[in-house]
C-alpha cells in the first residue's frame, strides 16, 4: 500500500523512506513555508503600520478590517502546501453564506470561529514557525551536506592539503576527509528522518488550525449524526406513508368486493346450511374490513396527511370514549415527521385515558411559538399514570427524543394528569 503521508512513510520497513521522493516532499515544504512565512511577515507588519498611520484620518479602517481577513489566504495556500506531505484532502472549515454578495460574504467571514483560528495561525506562522522550519532545513540538510562535501573542499578551495569542517575543524589527511564525508552520509540520512518528522508535525499542526483535523471535524460529526436521525425519521414516515396506501389500496379494496360477494352469494342462497355459512362468512369479512380500517388508521390516518395536525387531533377526539375538548392554534401545516409524532402522542394519551383514568373528560391544548411545537393533554381522572408502567408513553418518549422533543408527565395520586409534548420545529413557506 502505497503511504498517505509523511508518517505512514516514515514507518515503513527497511530504508524505503530514505529511497523515497518523501524526504524531499518534506525539504520542499519546509522550505516554502520558509520563504511564504517570511513574505507573511513583510506583509502584516506593512499592512498593520499602514493601517495605523492611515486609521487617524478614518480612512484605514477598511484596511485593518481587511487585515483581520488575511488568514483567509494564508489558509488557502497552506491547505495547498500540506498536499507535498499529507495526500489526503484538507477541506476548509468556512461555513456558505447565506445569500450572495460581498457584504454577506464579509459578516459571514467575520463571524465564524474559522477566520479567527486562520488569522492566528497567519500570525503564529509569520512570527514564529517560518524560523523554524529555515532553522530545521539548516540543521539537518545543509550542515550534513557541507559535512559530505569535505573531500570536495580538500581538493579545490584546499590544494589537497587542509580542509575546514563547518569552519571549525581542519582536516589534513584524505583517510580523515573520506571518513568525515561518510559520517556526513550518515547524519543527512538522519537528518532526512528528522525532516521528515519536522514537517509531518508541522502538518499536523496546520490541518488543526486551518483544514479539518484527521478523522473529522467533531461538530462536523454531530451534525451529520442529527442529519442522518432526521433522515431515518422521515424515511420511516415515509414507509408508514407506503404501507397505509398500498393496505387501503389493496387489501381493503379486496376485503370490499369479497364482502359484497358474499353478501350477494347470502342473499342468493336457499335457506339452510350453505346460507348460514355464507352469512357467517359474510360477517367475518365485515369484522375483518372493520379492523383493516382500523389498522390503516393507526399506520397513518388519512386525515393527518391531508389536512394536517389539527384536524387530525379533532378526529381522534371524535373517537374517543371519553368527551375531550380541543384547542390547538396552528395556522398552518408542520413538517410531516413532527406532525406524525405530536398525532401519535397524543392518540396513545386519550386511549390512557379511556383505559386507566377513570377520567370524565379531557383537554388538548396547544400551539406554535418561539420555535418550536407545543401539545398539553389533560384530564380529571384519578391519577397516578407513570410513564414506565406499560402506558406506552416510554416508546412515545423516545419517538419525540428523536426530534430533539421532550415529553414530561405530572400524574400525582388523585389527579389531574398534565402530559406536555414539545418539539422543535420551524414554520416555513413548504410548511404554512
């Protein structure tokens, strides 16, 4: 497998990475930030002391503006550089702005935490790592290569006489100027890892604090993870969507027209055994259709889908034992998966309340405000509801949690009972 980067080439077996173009990826990005961050510095102290002597008369505010965006390039040309040693993509942390235009481009910029992180990482690269990379290459590249060259010296600048190593030590004899030259060998092969080292954490450091660090951005992860629950969600709206249409297209349509055969076989046979066969198989095909119904309505009603939250809530009240009184202000339609869930809560909170209550009567109140959806079913039932006592409010729980919801129930011995629902979500034009 051929290596990603620097490390991955450094830990390779045997002395692949000295025979390798690695070693000099890493003299060739060491050696451009030496001279990008010395034309870095040049530029920001020109730019700061022209911004100051021009800020005096107003008109270097712009400039100094300007300034605090000038991360931004020195960002670009980094996430380009760390290819010599890091050949995975670096992607940037800038955020789109939300309409189009410089003035939009600029508050966008200025607000986010990635133009501040570029511009000190401008700053820590104009004063302080561009030394240290010439410092680096100075160390492990041209001293062992004057170290090398000594043979070189003797026999030019020397008349094979005398060379000076590093300019502090002189050599006299050809045996002594080879041996030097081979531990120069020794200290640019190295000299080639310690390169090799200095530039892979060089990278790092940069990918840190102006691309994506390796393995991902952790706010880039949460917010794909709530991406994919909201997907998850609305696919499995979706599937309940399918299943009621193709139950109430299908099955309930053939449950129809066998019920009407049979009732016109009933109406056709003599009196006896076969008519009271047929009657009764008549009337299980009706007990059969009723509960298909039934079921298609607890997938998904109709209603909800075609008329929204509030009208459905009005027909699950319609159908319930016990009179509930209804009282939701909400203009307009949610988003599909928040309708399904404050629906299904509140369904599965009358049939408590029809089975376990005791309750004369019910409320449901609720509405849209700040953000988010509110829902409240009340009633004057006796009490003592607890959400983990097989109400089936546990799993209603986790379905609102999945929206980022909350649902809290207040049921103390003797009554009332308060369920309160509330979810995130925003009116929109798809929506109102």
């Amino acid at each position: 497998m051929h290596p990603r980067n620097v490390w991955q080439a450094m830990s390779g077996p045997g002395p692949g990475f000295l025979l390798s173009a690695w070693p000099w990826r890493a003299v060739a990005y060491l050696a451009t930030g030496a001279v990008a961050g010395a034309v870095t510095l040049v530029a920001a102290v020109t730019a700061v002391a022209v911004g100051g002597v021009l800020a005096l008369v107003v008109v270097g505010l712009p400039l100094l503006v300007l300034i605090a965006l000038a991360g931004i390039p020195v960002a670009h040309l980094e996430r380009h550089r760390l290819r010599l040693v890091d050949r995975d993509p670096v992607p940037g942390r800038h955020r789109q702005p939300a309409a189009a235009g410089l003035w939009a481009w600029l508050t966008t910029r200025l607000r986010e935490p990635a133009t501040w992180r570029e511009l000190g990482y401008a700053l820590l690269f104009a004063f302080l790592l561009w030394p240290v990379d010439a410092l680096v290459l100075a160390a492990a590249l041209v001293l062992p290569l004057s170290t090398v060259a000594t043979p070189l010296l003797m026999a030019t600048a020397g008349d094979g006489e005398e060379a000076k190593v590093l300019k502090q030590w002189t050599v006299t004899t050809w045996p002594t100027a080879f041996g030097v030259a081979l531990l120069g060998l020794l200290l640019l092969a190295a000299g080639a890892y310690a390169l090799g080292l200095a530039a892979g954490a060089r990278a790092e450091l940069a990918r840190v604090l102006v691309g994506t660090p390796r393995g991902g951005d952790p706010d880039d992860r949460v917010v794909e993870l709530t991406r994919s629950r909201v997907r998850l969600v609305d696919a499995f709206e979706a599937e309940r969507r399918r299943i009621e249409r193709d139950l109430h297209d299908g099955a309930q349509q053939r449950l129809v027209a066998l019920t009407m055969a049979l009732g016109l076989a009933r109406l056709d046979a003599p009196p006896g055994p076969l008519a009271d066969q047929l009657a009764k198989a008549h009337g299980e095909a009706g007990k059969a259709l009723g509960e298909l119904r039934e079921l298609i309505h607890g997938i998904h009603p109709k209603v909800l889908a075609d008329y929204g939250l509030a009208a459905a809530v009005e027909d699950a009240a319609d159908r319930s034992a016990v009179p509930v009184d209804v009282r939701l202000e909400l203009p307009g339609r949610l988003p599909q998966a928040v309708e399904a869930a404050a629906y299904f809560v509140v369904c599965e909170a009358l049939a408590n309340v029809a089975r376990h209550s005791g309750a004369g009567r019910a409320e449901v109140t609720g509405g849209h405000r700040d953000g988010r959806l509110f829902l409240a079913v009340r009633d004057d039932g006796r009490g003592g509801a607890e959400a983990g006592a097989g109400s089936g409010l546990t799993g209603l729980a986790d379905r609102v949690s999945v929206l980022d919801g909350r649902l809290a129930l207040s049921s103390p011995p003797g009554g009332p009972t308060l369920l309160r629902v509330e979810i995130p979500c925003e009116w929109t034009e798809r929506f109102a």
